[in-house]
C-alpha cells in the first residue's frame, strides 16, 4: 500500500503485510488518505473496480489494471501545498475499491399463515456488484466498509414483506403447494431493489420455511405424508409420550383407550397370578391393532 518514505505513492488494497482490506464478504473498502496526489500509482485487481472522488465528486471509474493518478489543480489546493502538503488537500481524495466477487447473503424471519401461524424461512440469495457508481450514490458508507451484512440489514425489511403478502393469504396446509408464489414474490422484489443500487441478483431461494412450533411442525410433516389431521395430533402426542416412557404411547397413536393392567373397568378384580396373562393380552391386542393400520 505504501511504496515511499515520505509520500505514498501506491494505492491497492493489499497491505504491506500482505493482508488485504477486500475480505471475503467486503463489498466496498474506501482509502482516504492524504498522500493520494498526482503520480501516485493505483492498482486494481482482477476482480475488483475502483471509483477515485475528489472533494465528494466522482472523478473517474477504473476497471482492473495499474493507472497514475492526476488530481486536479485548485487555488485552494495550492494554498495547502505552499503548508507542506505535496498540493494535496488532506482528507478530499478518496480511492473507493469494489468487489465484483460473487457474493452469498441470508436473511432470516418470521411471518404468520392466515391461521395466524408463526412460520420461521429463510432466503438465500446470491449477487454480483455491476454499476459502483451507483451503489456508491444510494449507500450510505459508516466508516471505510460496506459489507454483505450491511446489505442484508437494508434489504431484510423488503423481504419480509414480500414474504408476509403471501403467507399472510395462505392456509398451512397450501403452505408447501405455495412455495413458487414465494420464491417469485422474493426475487421479484429482490430483483427490483438490487437493481436500483446497481446490483445484479443471480438467484435466490427459499431455503428453509416451517413452522416456529415443533409440535405445529411434526404435524405438518405428518400430514404432508398423507395422513389426516387427527392422526397427525395423534402421532406427535403418541411421539412425546414415547419420549417420556409412557406405556400409553401406543394406545395415543392408534387412538385406544389405556388401561393400567392392575386396573379395570367396571371395578373388576385383578389376581397377582392373572397380572401377566391380562398383560400379554393388552400387548397381544394393541399389536393386533398396529397390524390392522392400513399401510
């Protein structure tokens, strides 16, 4: 970055100690120093450009390669320079580096079905910075980064609205059948504000979208598998019991009434000797129902 001892005379993103400012998931890195003057050298990667601005102008835009730099001459920049500063004003010329990597950013949230069911998604959506004269004009630059994150809190709001207009009119169980008026919804508006920083959006997905409630979650999945409501709840009860090593797990799923083998109906008496035969034909029983479930 510095190639002299007393003026810098180059300008690139890659420091002396071989580290450089273009970090994966920095989109844009600005260097305002005041050694940047006429004749100094500025190097642009293979997959970067650069944007010089002088006192807040956009002076030039320069694509991947080596260039020598010419500020321009101002009565005002000659009076500085008879104070020691090379006939540069410190501070007003700017070499503005951006990557046209691809870059790869998620956002999460939460919206709700018509039922009022919370539902957690997730969009990935993958871009390429085009036009840095743009996207120079319409962020707003909070130190010398802009990064994917900072892209992704702008953007997360659009989202979410694009998301909530559809789900928001739809039932839980059209959810997974809906899913392509939610990937269109998402990357037109993605399409649309991206374009406008001049950014060019190459896809996005809709990576993850399920209900925030893992019970309201089994039971979704159940009954995307073809089974009806009430047997869905059923299994999911029928699965926490089993957690829990309730002997009732089994009369849950196949929606049996349970009774404790030392206890029956009608207030029958049970012999101690009689305990394992009045058991085995409860076990033989709820295996007979299991096998009468259609397949």
């Amino acid at each position: 970055m510095t190639a002299g001892i007393v003026f810098r005379t180059v300008v690139r993103t890659l420091m002396e100690n071989g580290q450089d400012m273009m970090a994966p998931g920095v989109m844009i890195w600005r260097d305002h120093n005041v050694d940047i003057r006429t004749r100094s050298r500025m190097i642009v990667e293979s997959n970067q450009k650069s944007i010089v601005r002088i006192q807040g102008q956009i002076q030039q835009v320069y694509d991947a390669g080596q260039y020598d730099l010419n500020t321009p001459n101002s009565p005002v920049a000659n009076i500085f320079s008879k104070l020691g500063y090379g006939g540069n004003v410190p501070w007003t010329v700017e070499a503005i580096f951006f990557s046209t990597s691809r870059f790869e950013s998620r956002t999460k949230g939460v919206s709700q079905t018509s039922e009022l069911i919370p539902l957690v998604y997730e969009v990935a959506y993958y871009f390429q910075i085009t036009d840095p004269v743009k996207l120079l004009q319409n962020v707003q630059l909070n130190g010398v980064f802009y990064t994917v994150a900072n892209l992704s809190e702008y953007v997360s709001p659009i989202i979410d609205q694009s998301v909530s207009q559809v789900l928001n009119i739809i039932s839980v169980r059209e959810l997974y059948s809906s899913l392509h008026k939610l990937s269109d919804a998402v990357t037109a508006s993605l399409r649309q504000i991206l374009s406008e920083l001049g950014i060019n959006l190459i896809i996005s997905r809709i990576i993850r979208i399920e209900p925030e409630d893992e019970t309201m979650k089994r039971i979704v999945q159940f009954t995307g598998m073809g089974i009806d409501i009430n047997t869905a709840i059923r299994a999911r009860l029928a699965e926490l019991m089993s957690m829990n090593s309730d002997p009732a797990a089994t009369n849950m799923l196949l929606g049996k009434p349970y009774f404790n083998m030392y206890i029956l109906p009608m207030g029958q008496a049970l012999n101690s000797e009689d305990i394992p035969k009045a058991y085995e034909q409860q076990v033989s029983g709820n295996r007979n129902e299991v096998q009468k479930q259609p397949q």
